[in-house]
C-alpha cells in the first residue's frame, strides 16, 4: 500500500470519527439542560487526552517525544503551540455552530478546512497543488454548497458564520500537523499535547458557566470524546503519509457520513440538492489523481 493509499485510509476514518463526535455533541442537549460549547470541548478533549496520552506511554516513546518536539531548534515546539491554538478555537466555533444549526450544515462549513489546509500548506510549506487537485477541491466545495445551502440571513446567520470560522481555523491547523510531522514529531505527543491545551483552555469558560449535567449527558459526551481521539489520530497520521494536496478532499467523505447520522439520529431528511452535493463530493474524492511519482509521498 503507498504512502497516499494509507494518508487516505487514515482521512477517511478521521472523517467518520469526527462525524459521530458531531452527532453525540448535538445529541447531549436532548438529555438535559443545554450545555456551553466550552463544556463540551472540556469533555471532548479530556477523553482523547487519556486515550492520545495511555496509546503514548504504552509505547515507551513520551519522553523521546517531548524531546522531538520541544528541542529541535524551536520550530517544532511552535508549530504545536500554533496547532494547539488554531484548534481549540476551530472546536469552540464549531461546537457553538453545532449547537444552533442542522449537524450537516455545521459540519458542511467546517468542512471548508481542506481549503485553508491546502492553502496554508503552499503558502508556508512550498507543497503547491496541482491545477488538477485544485480542480477536485473546488468540485468537492460545490457538493458543499448544496448541501449547506447557506443563505447566511435570518436567526442562522451568526452560527453558520461562527462555523465557517471553525473552518478555516481547523483548516490551518491542520497544516501545522503537516509541518509537525515533517519534522518527524510522534503523532501521539501531537495529539496529547492539543488535546491537554484545549482542555486547559476551556476550564476558565466552563467554571464561569458550568451547567450540571445529567448521567446521560456525560456518556454521551465521553462517547464524543472517544470519536473525537478517532478523528485525532486519523488526521494526525493521515497528514504524516502524504501532502494536503494529495488527500485533503477525502476530508469531505465526513458530509455523507454526517448526513447519514444526521437522518438516523435526528430524523434530518437530506432533499434533492443535498443529495447531488454528496454525490458531487464522492465524485471529486474519486476523481482526484495520484501525485506525480517524487512528490509528497515519500515520508
């Protein structure tokens, strides 16, 4: 298998982990009072730190990691600061966005990450795309519009604008995984260490409006925090195998998937223009063509 089949394999699986996460995040407010964005960030992220931080000590490998990354010139140690960062806000606005709008629409504008992602990784790191892949990126964003729809009027405005942001944060994120893996930092310190920011980052939020949370509300949210680690480490290894250029609109397999549990969770029926969005996005992933033999691959 290539090194692109495997960054694939690894989106894609990222892309159904992060899909049920949205689901379970929209599904704790139906068993309780309804809980802040930063609460459900705290409890997302928690539980992928404890997962990202067990897979890390069982490997033996956390204090050669925490050396990788934090001695090897300074860039490392700031790229993850910077992921950490961009992350953590792209969690708040989506989570915010999550919580007022259909889960598809949510996850649709943040799902203009692959944008951002291509486009930080050219701009910072030199990984320029092809006329080509741009082509299946721009093909992939049409499915998304007529899934979304957006109209960006009315009492959906400012939630739908709030979870475009999350995308473009998300998206640079993401090439700043690219560029921590180059640098052969441990995929599982990447996520330990975003996953411990985020969650030092939300406590403040949550202390200052803590809602008390019923037992149902806490399975559900460790349930999305066990699906967020999913969506952690598939991304995290998915961008060590190949360039955004190659793979990143594999990152749009998470619609169907969102739409599918959005109509078995939530009776969320997709119409005729979703259904040609899904359809042009699973065209544009199909389409996409492999790197020239050299290129980006060869981790």
């Amino acid at each position: 298998m290539t090194n692109r089949a495997k960054g694939v394999l690894a989106l894609v699986a990222s892309a159904l982990g992060f899909a049920l996460m949205a689901a379970f995040v929209r599904l704790a407010d139906d068993f309780g009072a309804p809980i802040s964005s930063f609460q459900k960030s705290f409890f997302r992220n928690v539980v992928a730190f404890a997962i990202s931080l067990a897979v890390l000590l069982r490997s033996g490998r956390c204090l050669d990691a925490a050396r990788g990354a934090f001695c090897a010139g300074g860039a490392a140690a700031w790229l993850l600061i910077l992921r950490s960062a961009l992350g953590t806000c792209g969690i708040f606005a989506n989570f915010y966005a999550l919580g007022l709008v259909p889960i598809a629409d949510g996850q649709t504008l943040n799902k203009t990450a692959p944008f951002f992602t291509v486009a930080c990784a050219w701009m910072f790191l030199g990984e320029r795309a092809t006329l080509r892949q741009g082509a299946a990126l721009a093909l992939a964003f049409a499915g998304v519009l007529l899934v979304v729809k957006p109209g960006f009027a009315g009492a959906s405005a400012f939630p739908l604008a709030v979870g475009l942001l999350g995308g473009v944060c998300a998206g640079a994120a993401y090439a700043c995984v690219r560029g921590l893996r180059r640098r052969n930092v441990d995929p599982a310190f990447i996520v330990v260490f975003f996953s411990l920011f985020s969650c030092l980052a939300s406590l403040p939020f949550m202390a200052a409006g803590f809602t008390p949370m019923t037992a149902m509300q806490v399975v559900v949210l460790l349930g999305a925090g066990a699906a967020a680690a999913v969506g952690q480490f598939g991304v995290t290894l998915a961008y060590g195998y190949a360039a955004p250029r190659e793979i990143a609109v594999w990152d749009y397999t998470n619609i169907p998937f969102t739409a599918a549990l959005g109509f078995l969770m939530f009776d969320q029926v997709p119409d005729a223009l979703s259904v040609a969005g899904f359809a042009l996005i699973v065209l544009a992933a199909a389409r996409l063509p492999e790197a020239p033999r050299g290129q980006g691959s060869s981790r």
